[in-house]
C-alpha cells in the first residue's frame, strides 16, 4: 500500500540527507520552516484499493482502512500542533512566564535562550538594543566617559592596596575571606521585646523602608509580589501587605489540589502571635476569662493540651456590659516543662508558658484584653507581643506532608541528636491527610536550614500494606509525651540564634567544595532552626483534609518557603501557594466560616462588613446609571416593589430593628483625627476607632451551635434568648441555582390560619380573610406548599411524591386518546385575558417570602465545587428561626434563598455550624 | 486476627480518614474511591470517562518523520492494537459497607462487552478514636482492619 503523492512528498523522501539540502537553501531557513510545516500537516491515505479484496468490498479491509483514515487524521493533528509554530517562551509553565517582551531571548530563562536566540534569528524579530551600552546625548556621554575613568581609577587603588597588603605579609586572600563572608560576620542584636506592650516590626533595609511605614511585609514579599496580585500599596489589610491571589487563574486547580492531588500552602505570617507567661493557676484563671473555658481544657482531658502535646483551637470571647462578646478564633498551646523536673505540685509556683495564634483583625482586642487580665492576677503574669518574632505557613491537601517531610530535615549534629518528635515527624512518611493524625496534634523539634539541602528531594514512599500498618500503629499510639522538652520556639535566644543564616552566598560557597548532587552538613554556623507543627482537622466530613501549620522564627519563613515551592511531589507538580481569596475558598469548600466574613457579630467581623459595603457601594457608583441594579424597582411579585434593604449589605440594621450608622461618622475617613500628636508611634495601633463603639452592628451576638441544640431540646427553657442573637449557618441550594453574598435568607412563610376560630363563624372559609394591614396578604395563601413542592424528588420519601397525570407508557391506546381529547377540549388551562405577570409567581418560580419571613443573610456563597451544588455560609437571626425548628426539626431548617437584586429565591435547607 | 473489643459504657467511636495512595504523576492507572454515598451511575460515568480518555490518546509523529514513515508506523500501530495491547486501567476502590456496591460494579462492567475487570481483595487499616462522651478520660486510639474490594477495569 504505497502513499498517495501528498502535498508534502517533496520534501518527505528526502529524510537522511535533509541537513545537508538545509544548509544549500536559503540561509534564512523560512523555506525549510514552511516545508516541515507543510510535511506535518500533510494528512496520510491510501489507496483506494486498501478498501477492496480483489476488486470486491470486504468488510474486514474496508473497517480497517476507515480505522487507517482516522487515525492518521488523529495523528497529523497532533503532528501539526507540535510542529506548529511554538515559540521558546512557549514552552515555559505558566508560572515563569511573562508579561511583556518574552520575544526577547535575553528575558527567557537561561536554558531555552539558545533555542530563542536561534528562533529570533530564523524570524527576523526585531530586538532592542539596550540603551545602556550606548550614551545618546552629549550629557551622557560625558557621564559614561567619566565613569569610566572613575573605574580605572578604583582599579588602580585597589592594586596598590593588595600590594601593600602582601608587603605587609599577610596572604590577601585570607584578609579578604575572614573580613568580609565568613557566614556570620555581622551579628544582628536581638530584637527587643517589650512585656504587656505592643512591638515594633523589625527595621526593613534602607532599600525598602519607605515602602512599609505604614503596612508591614510578609517574610516571602518579594517572592509574593512577583507572582500574585497583593493588596493596594495604599490600603493594607489589617496593617500587612498581604497577596490576594496568584497572577495565574487557580480557582479549579486549588479545589483540585486541596483534596485529590498535590498541596497548597500559604504564607500566613499575618497571623499573630502572643506569648502569656506565669504561674499555671493564674494563667488558668486568665484563660478562662478570655473564653477557654470548657470543662474538658481543665479536667484530665485537657492533661495533653496542658503538658504541650496538643493544642487548643476555639472561639475567645470577653466580658462586655452586654454579656460575652466573641473575639477570633485562636488556638493556645503550652510549652512542655521538661520531663526531668521534679513534678511541683503547687500550681501557683509552677511557671508555665502558652502561645496564642489569633488573627490580626482581632489582635489588639485579644492583646488588650490578656493584658488587662494578666495584671489582674497576682503574682502577676505578664504578656508578649511576639507577632513580629514567630511566622507561619500553612499547607493542606494529600501531598503536604510529603513536601514537609522533604523540607524539614531535622537537626542532628553528634553533640545533639535529634528530639523525639522529629523521629515521629520523620516517621509519618505515606501519611496523605493532616486529618488522620489525633485530633489537634502538635510537634516541636529543631530542623536544619533548608538550603543545605536544597534542591529538596522526593522523599521514597513506603510501598505495601506492612508499611502501612507500621503507620497506622504509630499514628495511633502517638508516643509524644515521653520524655517531653520544652520547645525551642519558646526560648528567645533560640529563636534569635535561628536568624542568624549564614549568607547564601557562604553556603553557595560551600557547596562547590562537596561533590555536586551531595547535601551538606550543618556545621558550626548552621543554628538549628526552631520549628512547631501543628496539625489541624478541618470540615464536617471525615475524609476532608487537614492543614500543616508551620511555625518558626520570622527570618527563617524565607529559606522554607523557598524550598518548599520548589519541592517535587510524588503526584507531581510542586505544592502551589495560594493568597487570601484561596483561604476563603477552601474554607467554603470544606464547609467552614472563614474568619472574618462569616463572623458578623465579632468586632472584627463588623469592621468587614462596614469595608465590604464601602466597597460594594463605591463599585455599584462606578456603573453607568443604565447598568447597574436600580433597588427601588426590583420587582418582588405581588406588588411589591424595591429591595428588602440595603441591596449592598448584609442589613442587619433592618433584621434586628437596629439604628442605622450616623451619616456624619460613616462618612469620615477611618484613618485617625489629625490633631492627635502625630508623633506618637502607638496611638494608631492602641486606640481602636472611636466610632467602632458606637456602631449599631456591635449590638449584634452569636450563640454556638451547641446553645442552639439546647435551646431546640428544652423548649420551655428558663434561660432568654440574648438580644439580636444570630446563628452562623451552612445553606445548601436543594436544587438549581447559587446564591452570591448579601444574598436574603427567608424561613418558609407560615400557612395562615384556614379559619376564624371563633365558634359562631357564619361561613367556613377555606381562604383566610383578608386583613389589610399587611401586604402580606396578596400572596397566594398556598405558598408554603408551593415551596414545599420544589423540593426535588430524590431527597423526598417516594411515597410523597406527588402522582403525574401525564400519559405514560402503560396507558393503552383508548385512555391516552381519552386524555388528549380531554386536553382538546376541555377549557384552556391559562384564563384569558391572561393575568399580569409576576403577581401569583415569577416565570414559574414560586414568590419569595414577604419581609416580616426574612431571617439573615449570606456572607460568603456562591457554587460549591466539592458539593457540585450551591452553597452558602451565613448567619439567621434565632428568635425567628427557633419556633419552626422546635415545631419541625426538618421543615424548620428548609428556607428560601435569593440574591440582592433578583426576584427568584431557591429553596435551600441549612445546618448549624 | 482478633476482634476489638466494645467500646466501654459511655463513649463512642470517631472515624479517622482512611489513607488515600497518591498515585504517581506518570501512572496511567486512576484510581476512583466509591463510597457507600456514591451513586452508583456517577461511579459508573467517572470510570467511563477514564477509560474513553485513554483511548482518545494519540501521538505525534516524530519530527520530520517522512510521509512513508508515517504511514508504516500507523500501519504497525494498527496491527499491534489488534492484538490488544491495552490502554490505561481504572482502578475503584470500595471498604466496609461499599464493597456490596463494588460487586455491583464489577458486575455492571463484566456485562459491557468491551472491558475485561479484575477483582482483587486487600485488607486496610484505619484509626478509630474512642472517646469518652460523659466522663474526664482521655481519647484512646486503635487500628481497625476492614476489608477492601479493588476493581480494576480495562478496555480489552
């Protein structure tokens, strides 16, 4: 079967000698471009006979030559693409490439910059000269020429002086080495920090001081700024340059990478630290007063939190004059006092010492509020501000501990072995979810730098079901609190000596003595590196995955996170790094509240409220007049017109019946008054807003889920709902549809009453009379059944499906001739004239609620792509929630859901969290 | 083997997360977790989906390979797939309760006239927390075996 002559058979025989015929062609080589171009795209047939079998259709050779046509079709697409005209910079992954000028092969990377060159030259792509080489002006000349002679000039002085130098005896090798990169030549002093008060953020070099007077960088800003989209020079997140989200678009990849394959991590820095130190009774008392007050933290369960083995993780609260106010999410852990002490049994002589993670939104309340507790006590305990000294990174997903365990060499010299902990750490190998681990593990241990064994390496993975089971064995038995030692993270000179690095430049040096591809060995220079794991258990479902939390000194964040975005992964690919909106979507995924947002009735909460709307509103004025949503003619149905509230907010206002915000304070700037003294350094951080105390959305409380269950179980409870208490709850859209945020929570609208109940009713009326009082009454008085009907039929019992009249394949040809005769001529099912649209539904859609069935609002929502469904995080007011759930525990929590701005709601079914 | 003991009077069980391989980047093999929630059509579907993906899979032709060579190499390609040689396997994986689905599984694509499934048993292990609801003890924690069902499909 000889190919028909293609297109391309000119150049197709001509295989062995075509380098040869390449160079007698143009020098250019565009022609021989073409030719490839031609030759790969060229589509390979047969003859017509290869159908036949002498000269008669066979069906075996006719399917094989059809099956031939398709795949040569295939495979010359796929040829043509790959020949086709891909670029060097082409190739790069989207992570390395650039905005502009990557036709410059100066700006490839240096392994394809031969190919660019090569391409630049075959294409005649036109490439800038640099302006550097050449003076243009007379000026410039002048400069150049006599920065030049300056040049010659220090060559000179320099010579002499090495000459000098070698006359005085002295090798000048030797000067030079010692004086200048031995490693540790300049000794930083330690950082001061200051008992119950706040702490500077360390001196940035001179280079980039101006660009963080008022906002601090993260330890990885540089890296960050390169690659993602970071909060605006002139508006800081809570006092930090924070990145937003990767350059890159990542929303699929992250839902992919935080459960199925790979890793994701943050630098999350930002988080605060606190450190409370003193006796074990007062700290006890304190943390009590701040929230920790759970009975299981001080009985014999908590005995591993409060030895350092574990850690705590929950809400703080504080004593207000209008009962508990909730601060931030925070977990505590305990610093172990060495195994070796001879157990002190008086608890107030006992010194211990506790970090605490909160957030940075509620930093100063929690710090405040500590400070003010701790001197309280006597002896007294006292507080540091150790935000600025400890820094986090945070990783999730199968692969994180895969990438930890290839980054994180423990440190073992022959003078020190290695701790305890860093055997188990090393142990966990094949382990591909945080979450399997005992609830709130933790493990201290020093490590080596990373960059002594940079590039990290895969770590081998245990193969077979032994393997498997020594893991398993080791995760449950969990031998941590043997021979415990306090952790090295605690002790600021350890901590302190962690920052001294040697430079990279001493390490690079270094490495070129050792044989390539060999790691080295930490030496005298090389401080251990004192880190804290904790890992974490997150979402409502137990396969979900748990997160690493990484703490280690603030100036050692860099060296690991630089190796650990270059780490291989097992499943491959490197773990990704995500910015602020990825947090907030893998918590949404895994079905948790992400602080702040979801939190309204913490202070912190409130203040994103206020900015949310602020920016909502500046971006809803930004829209031309005929384009953006027009609340006052939302069309409700039934003659309602205009939005429930504030279209832009989450109108608590309206729900609890609260005043709104003066206009005069909303209005001013949230930056401080500008007679204050100016030089005062703390006053912008210690005072909070002044307004913040009088905003109506303080008024606002949150009761847990598990006050909500004993409120639902005792229905005749003594104890009275809080004022304007609010639920946090998950929604889930029982059908189609996804709400967006500020999106309106309606309960089910109650049935009205089906009669007067007075005894002496002259007519039984079937619909409830009209009052016309309310507006209510012009909705149809079936809503609630028509909602209730919406329900999709999977997640109803099948004998409650309603029966369908409609013909089906049973029928016998006389029932279904009867059926659609009826149809015929029976009276058309729509009256005429045909009513208004939009007064008994919407296009088919039952009408929402009225405004007196509004229950909350949706703080974060939108699809779901671990549910495949939509979703919804967001808070409902308990007073009107609670009568429904106690008649009904399943109908009560059904609710109607619409966006701000639309008229159609959906139904969705929500749960406590 | 021995059987675990009851859990004492007053406390309960919690599950931890079973370990899910990793598979290796360049694995061709897949392997699809079904759980006693999965419906059993989407387990059907995803298997589908892998196995169809694996069939779509054509190759380049090496660069500046003839039209001749082209053609010969499209016709061994041809003749080798004939003998079959098969393409990617989707491996499913069931415990416990979900194993009686697994079976269903297997069964749905023995009855598909173009996938050949092998059914494998195993044995994995997984940590149950016992934790005390009422009283002050502390959590313990025990390995638990369950059985396993492995399905692995393949296009003949």
């Amino acid at each position: 079967m000889p190919p028909k002559p293609g297109p391309g058979d000119s150049a197709a025989g001509s295989g062995s000698n075509k380098r040869k015929a390449a160079q007698q062609q143009t020098p250019s080589g565009r022609g021989e471009r073409r030719d490839k171009l031609h030759l790969a795209r060229a589509v390979p047939a047969q003859r017509a006979e290869a159908a036949l079998k002498d000269g008669e259709l066979d069906l075996q050779a006719f399917v094989a030559a059809h099956e031939f046509e398709i795949r040569s079709l295939e495979q010359s697409m796929a040829t043509s693409k790959a020949t086709g005209s891909t670029r060097a910079f082409q190739r790069l992954p989207r992570g390395l490439r650039r905005r502009t000028a990557s036709h410059n092969p100066k700006r490839v990377p240096k392994r394809l910059r031969s190919r660019a060159v090569k391409e630049a030259k075959q294409d005649k792509t036109p490439t800038v000269e640099s302006r550097k080489g050449k003076p243009r002006t007379t000026r410039a000349r002048i400069r150049a020429e006599t920065a030049k002679r300056l040049g010659i000039l220090a060559e000179r002085k320099r010579r002499k002086r090495l000459k000098r130098a070698e006359a005085a005896g002295a090798s000048p090798d030797s000067t030079n080495a010692i004086g200048k990169d031995d490693g540790a030549a300049v000794r930083k002093p330690r950082a001061k920090i200051r008992r119950n008060l706040l702490n500077e953020p360390p001196t940035p070099p001179a280079k980039f001081r101006k660009r963080q007077l008022d906002k601090t960088w993260l330890p990885t800003h540089v890296w960050h700024a390169k690659r993602a989209r970071m909060t605006a020079p002139k508006e800081p997140l809570w006092r930090f340059s924070l990145p937003l989200t990767p350059n890159e678009k990542v929303y699929r990849p992250v839902h992919r990478t935080q459960g199925d394959r790979g890793a994701v991590m943050w630098d999350a820095s930002y988080m605060s630290t606190i450190g409370l130190y003193g006796n074990q009774a007062g700290i006890e008392r304190a943390l009590r007063r701040i929230g920790v007050s759970q009975e299981n933290c001080w009985n014999d369960k908590g005995r591993r939190w409060r030895m350092g083995c574990r850690s705590w993780s929950g809400m703080l609260s504080r004593e207000t004059s209008r009962g508990r106010q909730q601060m931030c999410p925070s977990s505590i852990f305990w610093n172990p006092v060495p195994s070796d002490h001879e157990p002190n049994n008086d608890s107030t002589k006992k010194k211990r010492e506790l970090f605490l993670r909160v957030h940075p939104s509620a930093f100063l309340e929690v710090f405040n509020e500590l400070v003010r507790r701790a001197k309280m006590e006597t002896p007294q305990l006292y507080v540091e501000d150790l935000r600025y000294e400890v820094g986090s990174i945070d990783i999730t997903g199968p692969a994180s501990t895969e990438a930890l365990l290839s980054v994180l060499t423990p440190y073992s010299t022959p003078q020190q072995p290695k701790a305890a902990h860093a055997g188990l750490f090393q142990s966990l190998n094949g382990l591909t979810n945080p979450s399997a681990l005992p609830a709130n593990a933790m493990l201290g241990f020093a490590i080596q730098d990373p960059r002594l064994r940079y590039p990290p390496r895969k770590p081998s993975t245990p193969e077979g079901e032994d393997e498997e089971m020594r893991l398993l064995e080791t995760i449950a038995e969990w031998p941590v609190e043997s021979g415990t030692q306090p952790y090295g993270l605690f002790n600021r000179n350890a901590r302190h000596a962690a920052s001294l690095l040697p430079s990279q430049k001493f390490i690079d040096r270094r490495r070129s003595r050792i044989t390539p591809g060999a790691s080295l060995k930490p030496g005298v220079g090389d401080p251990p590196i004192p880190v804290i794991l904790l890992a974490s258990r997150s979402g409502s479902s137990t396969q979900t995955q748990g997160t690493w939390t990484l703490l280690a000194p603030w100036s050692c964040i860099l060296p690991v996170w630089h190796s650990l975005v270059h780490c291989p992964l097992s499943s491959g690919g490197n773990p990704r790094f995500g910015g602020l909106n990825e947090t907030r979507q893998v918590a949404f995924e895994r079905g948790l509240a992400w602080f702040p947002a979801d939190y309204p009735a913490t202070a912190a909460g409130v203040e994103w409220e206020r900015e949310q709307r602020r920016t909502r509103e500046r971006a809803w004025a930004k829209r031309p007049k005929s384009k953006r949503v027009e609340w006052e003619s939302l069309d409700l149905g039934a003659g309602r017109k205009g939005e429930v509230g504030n279209g832009l907010a989450c109108d608590y206002e309206l729900l609890y019946g609260l005043p709104p915000l003066d206009k005069a304070d909303e209005e001013e700037p949230p930056s401080k008054p500008v007679d204050e003294d100016a030089m005062d350094v703390d006053t912008h951080e210690s005072a909070p807003p002044k307004k913040a105390k009088d905003d109506p959305l303080h008024l606002v409380t949150v009761i847990t889920k598990n006050t909500f269950n004993q409120l639902i179980s005792s229905p005749d409870s003594t104890s009275p709902l809080p004022l304007n208490a609010t639920l946090t709850v998950r929604i889930t859209v029982l059908s189609r549809g996804t709400v967006g945020p500020c999106a309106r929570i309606y309960r089910l609208p109650s049935t009205p009453l089906p009669a007067p109940t007075s005894s002496n009713a002259e007519v039984p009326a079937t619909i409830p009379p009209q009052s016309s009082s309310s507006p209510s009454t012009r909705l149809p008085h079936n809503l609630r059944a028509q909602w209730l009907d919406r329900i999709p039929p999977s997640k109803t019992p099948s004998r409650q499906r309603p029966n369908q009249s409609k013909i089906t394949k049973s029928d016998d040809m006389e029932t279904r001739k009867r059926m659609v005769a009826r149809e015929l001529l029976g009276p058309p099912s729509t009256p005429f004239p045909p009513p208004k649209p939009n007064t008994t539904d919407i296009g088919g859609h039952p009408l929402v609620p009225d405004a007196v069935d509004l229950v909350g609002f949706v703080t974060t929502g939108s699809f779901c792509l671990s549910e495949g469904m939509g979703m919804a995080i967001g808070s409902v007011a308990v007073d009107k929630v609670l009568p429904d759930v106690r008649a009904d525990g399943k109908e009560g929590r059904l609710c109607v859901v619409r966006n701000a701005g639309e008229n159609v709601g959906w139904l969705a079914r929500w749960e406590a969290i | 083997m021995h059987k675990l003991p009851r859990p004492p009077q007053g406390s309960r069980i919690q599950k931890r997360p079973l370990t899910r391989r990793q598979p290796p980047a360049s694995s061709k093999s897949r392997i699809v977790y079904v759980s006693t929630g999965t419906p059993f059509m989407s387990a059907v579907k995803r298997v589908r989906k892998q196995l169809d993906q694996g069939l779509r899979r054509q190759s380049a032709a090496p660069k500046n390979a003839s039209l001749q060579s082209r053609v010969e190499a499209l016709e061994r390609e041809q003749s080798s797939s004939a003998s079959g040689v098969g393409g990617v396997e989707v491996t499913v994986m069931g415990t416990g309760r979900a194993v009686e689905k697994m079976v269903r599984l297997a069964g749905w694509f023995e009855q598909q006239g173009d996938c050949t499934v092998q059914v494998r048993t195993k044995t994995v292990g997984t940590v149950d927390d016992v934790v005390d609801v009422e009283g002050e003890a502390e959590d313990e924690s025990r390995v638990r075996r369950m059985s396993c069902l492995e399905v692995v499909v393949q296009l003949k």
